[in-house]
C-alpha cells in the first residue's frame, strides 16, 4: 500500500487528479451519507468505459426517478470526463473514486453508499469488491462485457482468484456471441448477448459542430486523423510521414493517455514537423504553417472525427490489442486499422470483413493507402456511408441492458413508489 500511494503521488505530478479525493481510494469520504438517497451504481473504469456508459447512466435516470446514480472509476481522466458527460444531471449523479480491492476498504465503501446494484462496465471483475456485494446482498451485473482469447488465457492463470468472482456475478450482458462464449467459459453465469453500447452512444451536436467548424478553417486540405495513439505508435506514424517528404495533408494525432501530451509534442518537433497544438489554438483552430496537430485536448474526440478525412484507430500497430472503433463509424470517417486488435477482435473482424474497416500491416502501408484514399473522394463517401449504416444497424444495446437488469433487480421501482 505505501508503494500504492507513492505511485499515485507520482502520476500526481502530471495529472493533478491523482492527488486528490485519495480517501475515497482507500474508503474514507469527508461527507456523510445522505440516507435518502439511494443509488445505482455503475462503475466506469476511465474514460472509454465511462463515455460507453452515458446512454445506459441516461437510461437509467428515466427508469428509476427515485434513484441517483453512484459513477466509479479509477483514472483521474475517467473522473473528469464523468464531470462533463453528467454534469447535466446534477446531484442525480454522485461521482467516487472506487477503493482498492481489499476486504475492508470495499466494505467501508459499500457500508457508505449502500447501492441497490451494482453495473459493473467491460472488463471489471474485482474478487473482493464482488465478494463484499455478495456479503451484503447487493446484486451485480457485468455489462457491455467483452473477454478476448488473450485475456481469457491470462485469467486461466489466476483461475483460483478471478474464477470464483466470475461464478458470483449475477448476470451479464457481453457485447457478441464470441464475448459471451468466452465469459462462460471463464466462469461467469446467466449470460445474454446483449450488444455494445458504444453503438448507443450520441455524438453531441456541439462537439461535432465545432470540428466541422475546424474543418472549414482548414479548407482544401485533407486530413488524416491518427487516434488514440499507444506508446510507441506516434514515432512510427512520423518516420512513416517523414519519408513521405513534403506533404500537402495535415496529420492530427489524439495520444490515449493525456500525461504523454508534452512527449508527443517533443517527438514531433523533434522529428521536424512544424508543430500544432489544439490546446493553444483556442476557437479558431488556425492550422495554416502546421504539418501535424497534437489533439492535446479532453471531450473532443467527436469534434476530431468531424474535422477528418480518414481515421486511424491506434494501438493496433503494435500489439496493443487495439482501440474502440465506433466513434468514428457513427460519423461516417473510413477507417484504417493496423494488425494487432485483438481486445476488440469481433467487431473488428466483422467491420473488416464487410469493407467498412482496412487493416494495414505496417506504418508505411498506413501512410500508402491514406495517399490513395485522401485523392479519391467516391471510395471515402461509399466507406463512409457504409460505416454510418453499419454503426445505426447495430444500436439497441441500452435496452437489452436495461430489460436484463430488470429482471436482476425486478421489483425495484415498486418497493420504493416509482412508476
């Protein structure tokens, strides 16, 4: 534990978050419980499970009036991106820090909030967190569930810990067949295919306005998009661009991770690239003199989508497992995608299969077929319209979710007077 904290104080000296509410981390909160309240809670653990989590958190503010969302996670990004997704809701959603999965750490917790479920987002099984739920009657449900082959073989290994807190979830909703397969085979009981919510998920109107607004700034000029960057993409995305030469195209690349913002920008002035960053651009987003754009910015993912061209999806040149495909689908954007994705196998596949999606093999394919697409403006508009079709045919996930959870829960509205 003393290591723990340390560790945290020191991811605290580029993202400030990390030194704040550390209480809550270890199950101590400043303010009292207020007994009226009751809560759903759902836990999101950074920022893509929490953006995956805004139609069902929606969805369940309407179904249950009388309840209050309790929104967990363990990233600071992931707490601030749950402040300005839900911030609309006011006191209905009550954000913590989910605490260490340790006995009585999960137990203060639990005895503080005292949630009527529990939702957990993915990927989230926690042994001692799912066995205090259990201690203290409080259903649990695994949703938007997905488990790659790689992963089920790793959990194998710790079969003696994650297996029996597989078998303890109540029920759960995973994203494909495949999904559901492997989790049943981990352990995990009553399992329905229930969709990915990501498919749900709106893109706000004043977010993709305002990258349509950059792209007329930008004018004539294509752009390609490289999100969501890994550790070690950005260099060869930019030795890729380099032996390119002279270019008339602007780059823009979104680093998942923001404490490795000030490292992409020193990469890419040290590659010789004539730097912009979205974070001194303020509204005007003036690109003129720039070769490439760092997105160094939070709760614009949608707005970089609008302003592309083609998008690439990182952590997929190397074996990263890749990253989630769906924003830019359901903004109609070609996607390009590299060979290692398997944390998002299935829909990868099936989007590659049915031409929506083009895998590459390396950065320099990358680089070769971006050059082909940005000069022909038919085969971009046929792709794009085939991933908008393709993103609204698999919609739907927020309901099964919510009719799965209602029978976990049945009666819940009754027992407090809501209808």
């Amino acid at each position: 534990m003393p290591l723990v904290l340390l560790r945290l104080w020191r991811r605290g000296r580029k993202e400030p978050g990390y030194r704040q509410h550390i209480g809550e981390r270890l199950g101590f909160y400043s303010r009292l419980p207020n007994p009226a309240q009751r809560f759903i809670w759902v836990h999101a653990v950074s920022v893509g499970e929490t953006r995956a989590a805004e139609p069902l958190i929606d969805a369940l503010l309407r179904e249950y009036p009388q309840h209050s969302i309790l929104l967990t996670c363990m990233t600071a990004t992931g707490r601030a991106t749950g402040a300005q997704v839900f911030g609309k809701y006011g006191a209905r959603v009550v954000q913590s820090f989910l605490p260490y999965d340790t006995g009585w750490m999960c137990s203060r917790f639990l005895q503080h909030f005292r949630p009527a479920v529990c939702i957990l987002m993915e990927t989230e099984v926690w042994p001692s967190l799912i066995a205090q739920c259990r201690r203290r009657g409080v259903p649990v449900m695994l949703a938007n569930a997905r488990l790659s082959e790689r992963s089920l073989r790793r959990g194998r290994r710790f079969a003696a810990l994650l297996r029996p807190a597989a078998e303890a979830i109540d029920c759960v909703g995973a994203q494909s067949e495949a999904d559901a397969q492997r989790l049943r085979e981990f352990g995990a009981r009553h399992v329905e295919v229930t969709g990915s919510l990501k498919f749900d998920v709106q893109p706000p109107a004043e977010v993709v306005e305002r990258g349509l607004a950059w792209k007329r700034v930008i004018g004539e000029r294509k752009v390609l998009l490289c999100a969501s960057t890994r550790e070690g993409e950005e260099q060869l995305i930019l030795d890729a661009l380099r032996k390119r030469g002279t270019v008339d195209w602007l780059t823009v690349i979104v680093p998942r991770h923001p404490q490795r913002f000030d490292e992409v920008a020193a990469m890419i002035e040290a590659n010789g690239f004539a730097l912009g960053r979205r974070s001194a651009m303020g509204e005007r987003f003036d690109v003129e003199g720039v070769d490439v754009v760092l997105g160094d910015s939070m709760g614009e993912m949608f707005a970089y989508y609008a302003a592309c061209d083609v998008a690439f999806i990182g952590g997929s040149l190397l074996p990263l497992g890749g990253q989630n495909l769906i924003e830019a689908f359901a903004l109609g954007k070609p996607v390009l995608i590299g060979p290692y994705t398997f944390n998002f196998q299935t829909i990868t596949d099936y989007a590659v299969g049915a031409g929506i999606a083009i895998r590459v093999a390396d950065a320099q394919e990358l680089m070769s077929l971006w050059e082909n697409l940005q000069s022909d403006d038919v085969i971009r508009e046929r792709l794009g319209h085939t991933a908008v079709a393709f993103a609204s045919a698999q919609q739907g996930a927020t309901v099964r979710i919510i009719k799965l959870l209602g029978a976990l829960i049945g009666g819940l509205r009754e027992k407090n007077g809501a209808r």
